[in-house]
C-alpha cells in the first residue's frame, strides 16, 4: 500500500473565507433585485402578500449583515446601502399589501365611521392647535409629522368609506342569480 502524502493549502481556506462575504453579498442582492422586478411587473391581483413579507423581511437581515461584513472596501458597502435603501422603501407599503390581498379584506365593512370620522378631527385640531402654540419649537418635527399622518389617514378613511358606500349600493344588483350567470368572473 501506498502512503499518499497529504498538502496542505492554508491560502486556499483563506482564500474561501474572504470569498464567502462577498458571495454572499452579490447572492443575496440579486436575489433582491430578481424578487423586486417580479413584485413590479406582477399584477396587483397576483401579488402573494405574505410571501412578499417573508422575502423582504429576509432581504432586510441579509443586507443588515452585509453592511456589518462590508465597512471596507467602500465600494461593496455601497452596493450593500444601495439594496438597504431599496427595501426601506419599499417596506413601509408591505402592511398595505398584505392588508389589500388578505381575502376577508374585500368584504369588510367599516361600522362606527362617524366616530371615526369625529376622533380624526378631534385628532387633527388638536394638532394644529399645538402647532401654533409658542412652546412649539422642540416638537415642531414631529408634531408636522403627526399632522400630515393624521391627514394622511383622513384621506384614505375618506376613500374606503366612499368606496364602501358604492359597493353597498352596488352589491345587491350583483347578488341576483341572473346576473351571477351572465357574469361568473366579476361575480368572483
């Protein structure tokens, strides 16, 4: 029997322990930038939400660790910002996907609308109110915040019950059996 002699090469495990960041970091960022195309080209319709969170709460631990592999060379951490950047931006928009394609979503109806209504103003004076007052200055960021959420939400709350009151008007001329017939697809 032979006796092989075995070699040795500590430059190649080296080797592979520097390479192992950056294919992870060029893996994970096509892997962004393939799943964001798909999201953009898709139909609203088709989106599937939830994996859509999964994936981009992925892509977000991803580049977190890619930010903390890379503080040097300054070309790979701007690769590494570049792609955080794309999913902080889109992440806000996630709960309102997820919330839009949730199927129970399209049934619900929203009851106590005047409170609503009356809590978003009471919300919304107030703020103002605290806006013009002269003890404002160290809250003047976030009170101009809350102001355009508070109208922001105001807005969409405003849309959703019109909305609503169109298809509360429209729902039983759909319920009819002849209609479902004639249009099974819309019926859906």
């Amino acid at each position: 029997m032979k006796d092989y002699l075995i070699t040795e090469y500590p430059e190649l495990l080296q080797t592979s322990k520097k390479f192992e960041g950056y294919y992870f970091l060029w893996t994970k960022s096509n892997n962004w930038s393939h799943w964001r195309v798909e999201w953009k080209k898709a139909e609203f319709e088709e989106l599937d939400a939830i994996s859509m969170e999964k994936l981009l709460t992925k892509a977000i631990s991803n580049m977190a660790r890619c930010q903390k592999l890379f503080r040097e060379p300054p070309e790979l951490l701007s690769v590494a910002q570049l792609v955080k950047g794309q999913i902080d931006e889109l992440a806000p928009r996630i709960p309102m996907i997820v919330a839009l394609r949730n199927p129970a979503t399209r049934t619900e109806v929203i009851f106590g609308a005047t409170e609503i209504q009356e809590r978003l103003d009471m919300h919304l004076l107030r703020t103002q109110a605290m806006s013009f007052s002269p003890f404002k200055e160290p809250h003047k960021d976030a009170t101009e915040k809350w102001l355009q959420l508070l109208d922001r939400v105001s807005l969409v709350v405003e849309e959703l019950l019109k909305c609503q009151k169109r298809w509360i008007y429209l729902e039983p001329i759909f319920s009819y059996v002849d209609i479902q017939r004639k249009l099974p697809i819309e019926y859906k």
